[in-house]
C-alpha cells in the first residue's frame, strides 16, 4: 500500500529537523507551532479521558481497558513522542522546559504501573486522593509546567500566543483541581442514595461494601463517595486551585486572565455534564465558585503593590471562594429530586467552614511565591527571531 501524499509531504518537512541538538535551540516558527499544537492535542485527549474516568468510577467497576483509560492514553503517547522529541533534538525549549518535560513524563510512566499495581494488591481504590494516584497528578503538573514555559518563553508576541497560553494553563488548572472531582461526584452520589436511587451498578456497589465489611448501606456509601475529612475540598481548592489563577494572570499580563482561565474549565466541565449524564453516566457538581474567585483575582491586580496585593488579594478571594461554596451547597437539597438525573449542577461538598483561615495562609503564601519568581526572576519571554537559511554567495569565476 503506497503511503498518502499528504503523509509523504508531512515526513519530507519533518524530516530535516530530526537532528541531535542541545536545548535552547534556535527554532524555525513553523516547526514551533508544529509542536506546541501537538501539545493542545495530547492534552485534550488526556482531559476527555479523564473527565469522562470519573464518572466511569462512579458507575462501574474498575477495567485498565476501560474506553475512558483508552482515550488518555492516546493522549500520553503523544505526550511521549514530543517529550522524545524534544530532548533528542532540542527544538522548542529551553533547558529548564526540557527538564520539567523529561521529569513529569518520567513521573507519570513510573505512576502508572505502580497504580496498576496496587489495584491488583488492594482492589477497588476507593479515592482520587491515593498515593499512586497522585504521582500521576504530580508527572502531569510538571509535565504541563515545562509546556507552559516552553510556550510562554518561546511563542512570539500576539493573539495566538496569549491564547495558546491560556489554553496551557487551563490545562494545568484542571489537572490541579482533578482530584477535587471525586468529592464534586461523591456529594451527588450520596444524595442520589439519600432519594432512593443509585448510579453505581451492583457489582460496584458490592465491591466496595465487602472492602469496607460492611452490607451495602449508607454508612458504606458515605464512605465510596466521601472519603476524606470535609477540610480537605475547600482548602485544596483555595490554595492549588486559586494559586493557579494567580500565576495565571501575572504570566498572561493581561485583565481578565484569571477569570477566562477559570471559566473555560469550569465551561467544560458544564458541557461535559449534559454529555455524561444523558448517556447514563453520574453527574457532578460544577465548580462555579472558582469563575467568581477568578474575577476577584484579576481586580486584586488593580493593586500594583505586590505585597499588599497578595494580602488583601488572598483575604478577599478566600472570603468570597468560601461563601460562594456555601452559596452552592444551600441549593444542594432543593435541586435534589427522586429520580436518577434530575440533579442539578450548582451542588458543592461539604463545607468546613473553620477551614477558611488555613486556607487563605496558605493563598497568601503561595501567591507571595508566586509573585517572587515571575516578578524578581524577572521571567520574560524572550524575543525569537525567524530561522532564515544561510545564503551561500556564488563562486567567483
């Protein structure tokens, strides 16, 4: 079978630049985007997988060929190949992306085998909040970390690039608040339970009962759904999540940053609801408050003293990120309803509020380093000139 012209096209362009190189290489404009959009690509099949995995938990018992595992897969392949390519030919980063790169890559391959292993010593993992699971997390960041500066320092000056880097970073905002998923399915779970009906299959449901010795009850669903102190979900959401929109908005430069970084997840995760739920999945509470909390983050920056922009910035955004989730989880019981589906999206877990202080000391602490290294290191993106071929003068005769 001859290979497609197009293909024949694409591997004569590609091909010249398979050469070894050290990062920092000057690259061609046309090769930059080549890669950084092969980037966007990985991670939006690695997204899909995982917004649809969750719910797939919630709904079946565990399969390591299960579709939504399939999917982010395909998508940490690609994420591979670019991470080969990268380090084998030096193009599209400098040596700290590169290193960021090489270093999540390397982290999630080892998570991977050793989460598979401890579903096969431990069965049924019951939490997104597990030690295995989080070294996945943890590859990931740093994965998108090292695209984002790569970006970031290489993407010259325009729209696309302004885009692209908010795209990156939304990216990163979802992997970071990834975990928080289990309680935002979790409380919808258990109140579908608490109105007589359930979205998990039987098997699942027995599974995790004989797991936790106990019959299938409320006791041992409250224990499948919401199996972390109720701390956890808003401090985690202030501190990592928020901290997110505010390195978002000082690498963007631009107002508005942080709240369309924040409303394009959180827009995902809105159309990825009707998506999930018409086709028999679980639903899941919607994270809006961090829409809100992004907006606050961008008026924090009229503040143009760093110092004092961190304190009452991340009093503020605490403050109100704390009461919009109180404001969601009030209408928690009246969208609830008796029949499978008919939950709303404007749910929350539940809210330890004597949590908040913690949570903006940590905010601020996070913010403040935030401002250190985009600020002091002075980190600019640099200034990349097109790759123009060398011109060889004709031969005197």
């Amino acid at each position: 079978m001859k290979a497609p012209a197009s293909f024949k096209k694409a591997a004569a362009w590609a091909l010249p630049y398979w050469t070894r190189g050290e990062a920092g290489r000057e690259t061609p404009q046309d090769l930059f985007r080549v890669l950084y959009f092969g980037w966007l690509a990985a991670f939006t099949l690695k997204v899909l997988g995982s917004a649809w995995d969750v719910s797939w938990h919630f709904k079946w018992l565990r399969d390591d060929l299960a579709p939504p595992h399939l999917l982010n897969s395909a998508g940490t392949a690609l994420a591979v190949a670019l991470t080969v390519i990268h380090g084998y030919t030096g193009y599209g980063v400098d040596k700290a992306a590169l290193r960021l790169i090489q270093w999540g890559t390397g982290i999630f391959l080892v998570a991977v085998p050793l989460d598979l292993i401890n579903h096969r010593v431990n069965g049924l993992d019951i939490t997104s909040w597990s030690p295995s699971h989080i070294m996945l997390y943890v590859g990931t960041l740093f994965m998108i970390a090292g695209v984002v500066r790569g970006w970031f320092m290489g993407a010259p000056p325009g729209r696309e690039r302004v885009v692209v880097l908010g795209a990156f970073l939304a990216f990163f905002l979802e992997n970071v608040h990834f975990p928080e998923q289990h309680q935002e399915y979790g409380i919808l779970s258990l109140g579908a339970w608490d109105n007589h009906a359930t979205y998990a299959e039987q098997i699942l449901l027995q599974f995790a009962a004989d797991q936790m010795g106990r019959p299938i009850d409320r006791i041992m669903m409250a224990g499948f759904t919401l199996p972390v102190p109720d701390f956890l979900y808003p401090v985690y959401a202030v501190v990592a999540g928020l901290s997110v929109l505010v390195a978002a908005r000082l690498l963007i430069g631009r107002f508005g940053a942080a709240t369309l970084v924040a409303a394009g997840y959180v827009g995902f995760r809105a159309a990825m609801w009707p998506l999930l739920t018409f086709t028999g999945f679980p639903p899941s509470a919607v994270p809006f408050f961090l829409v809100v909390a992004g907006l606050l983050v961008d008026l924090a920056f009229l503040v143009r003293m760093p110092l004092l922009r961190a304190v009452l910035g991340a009093a503020v955004v605490t403050a109100v990120a704390y009461g919009t989730l109180a404001a969601q989880s009030a209408v928690m019981g009246p969208v609830y309803g008796a029949i499978k589906g008919q939950e709303g999206l404007l749910g929350a877990p539940p809210l330890a509020t004597s949590s908040a202080g913690w949570a903006g000391l940590g905010l601020l602490a996070a913010w403040l380093a935030i401002e250190l290294v985009v600020g002091r290191r002075q980190l600019r993106p640099r200034t990349i000139e097109p790759s123009v071929p060398p011109v060889t003068a004709p031969a005197t005769p």
